[in-house]
C-alpha cells in the first residue's frame, strides 16, 4: 500500500511511462508540469492546442518539444474533445486541462457521443500526505459538488474508494465528517453519515468500512475517540474524509495546504479516466503528484 507521495511516484513510474491528453496545452505552467512528469519518467503527453504557441512557450522554458506529438487546434472546445476522444480510443491514459475553463472539459468527459461518462457523479478526490500522520488521507468533495445529497454521497464514496483501491488499500475506512458524533434530527449531515453507514453494512456500498458521524478529531486520531467514549472500532482510523459540503471541503482543503504545510494531488474522478485539473496557484509538486495520482489510478 502507498504510504508517501514519493512512494506513489515510485510506483508510477515502475508501471512504465503512460500518456497524458492535454487539451489547450499552450500554457508555460501546465507544460512544466507535463515535462516534469516526462523527466521523471512518469508519463508522455499528446498536446492539443495552438501548435504556434505551444511552441513559443516551450522554446521560452526550454521544453524540448521533439519528446511530445502536436496536434494542432485552435478552436479551445474542439480541442477539449480531441482530448477525451484520445483516451476514450485508447491513444491516452489520462485528461489533463490546459488553459481552458473546467466547464469546458467537463463537458468534453461527459459527453454522450465521445465522453468517458461511467459513474452518475463525478467528484474531486485530494490525496494528502499530512505531517505527524504515518499514512496518506483522501478527502472528497472539496472542488466539485456543492451541496451533494445522500443519493450523491454514495456515488461520491464509491469514487474515492476506487482511488483508495488503486493506492492497494483493499478496504479503506471512510469516515462521514459532522460537527458531532451523534445523530441529531437538526444537522441533516449526521442523518446522512448514519444513513451512509447503514448502507455500507447493508452491502449497498462496498469495498470500504464507513462510519460517521464522527467529527474530524475522532474521525483520525484513536486517543480522541477514546477520550469521548467512541466505541466504533474504526474511530480515528479514518482514510478517506467525507466533507458534508464544499464549502467545508474547500476550508478544510486549503488550511492542510496553507496552514499544516501539507502535500497534496487533486484528479477528478468517475469518469472512465481519470482528470487532471491543476490550477495556476497550484505548486510544481502538487501538479506533478496530481499527474501521478491520475496516472496511478489509470493503470488500476
């Protein structure tokens, strides 16, 4: 099981190097970023765009552009289906956004005709290595669904499961964060991890434990749990974090980056592929560990 994020590029790249679809890739940050997946041997790419550009950009950052295949668009949504159809016929492992609005691309994935659509909801899955915690965390959903319901929920989970599974965490703990540990008719997200709970045991929901409400001290640290009398066995075992919402999600993301120092990826997930959305705030390595993450997911 993957325990580091250096470990999980380790394992990437013992798998040989795959291929990445990016749309819209006359970008100087997004081409960094696939050319530092290409040096450590992580993964080539097909880049879709303005060829014009691309290579001005490349010439500008000293990207040797004879290590990638151009395929000239310049109309941006076209270009976003020229990405999702490359991996849809199997020329791809993985779609990654280049300067384009998410909107956009989305669009191109879930579309009937040349899409990847699989699961009923796509969701964002952040994998974080945190400093203190001896295993890596999944949180979800921090950038995509705003307000899910309980339906949502349930496909939110079995999204992060996938990725869980891809990482050779056989059976991950999913733990539904609240603001307390008891169900209270009041707070509609503690109704949901119960009932979240309950169709886990029921075998609706499979492949992982899932527990909750739990808040997010009991949720990852076994002392916490045992100093309020949390007698679930998989308090504070937590692998993957639920968040109730995106607003939670979104506060909760940024604080373990700009607050904890922590290291992060970021893929879309439910698709037949998975995508990569990397944002100009993004570091060089949160871009490359998202590639990674994807690419990992890909191969499983």
């Amino acid at each position: 099981m993957i325990h580091s994020l250096e470990s999980l590029r380790t394992a990437v790249k013992g798998q040989g190097p795959k291929k990445l679809a990016v749309a819209v890739a006359q970008d100087a940050e997004v081409l960094l970023a696939v050319d530092g997946a290409r040096k450590l041997g992580l993964a080539t790419a097909i880049l879709i765009g303005d060829e014009a550009l691309i290579r001005q950009i490349a010439q500008e950052h000293e990207i040797p552009m004879d290590c990638y295949e151009i395929i000239h668009e310049t109309d941006k949504v076209q270009a976003c289906r020229t990405a999702v159809k490359l991996v849809r016929d199997g020329r791809a492992d993985v779609v990654m956004k280049g300067i384009i609005d998410t909107s956009v691309i989305l669009k191109a994935v879930l579309d009937k005709e040349i899409g990847l659509r699989e699961s009923p909801v796509l969701s964002h899955v952040a994998l974080f290595e945190v400093p203190g915690f001896d295993r890596l965390f999944l949180i979800t959903d921090a950038a995509m669904n705003i307000a899910p319901d309980l339906e949502a929920k349930k496909h939110i989970i079995r999204n992060a499961v996938k990725v869980a599974h891809s990482m050779g965490n056989e059976t991950p703990v999913v733990t539904c964060l609240c603001a307390v540990e008891k169900v209270n008719p009041k707070m509609a997200a503690t109704l949901d991890a119960a009932a979240l709970a309950e169709a886990n045991r029921a075998g609706e929901i499979q492949g992982c434990i899932v527990n909750g409400p739990l808040a997010l001290d009991n949720a990852i640290s076994t002392e916490a749990a045992k100093h309020k009398g949390i007698t679930d066995p998989y308090a504070g075992h937590a692998d993957v974090l639920m968040v109730p919402n995106i607003e939670t999600g979104n506060v909760f993301y940024k604080s373990l980056v700009f607050m904890a120092g922590a290291k992060n990826a970021g893929v879309i997930v439910g698709a037949k592929a998975p995508v990569v959305l990397t944002s100009r705030a993004d570091s060089d390595e949160t871009k490359l560990n998202s590639i990674a993450l994807a690419l990992m997911i890909a191969s499983r």
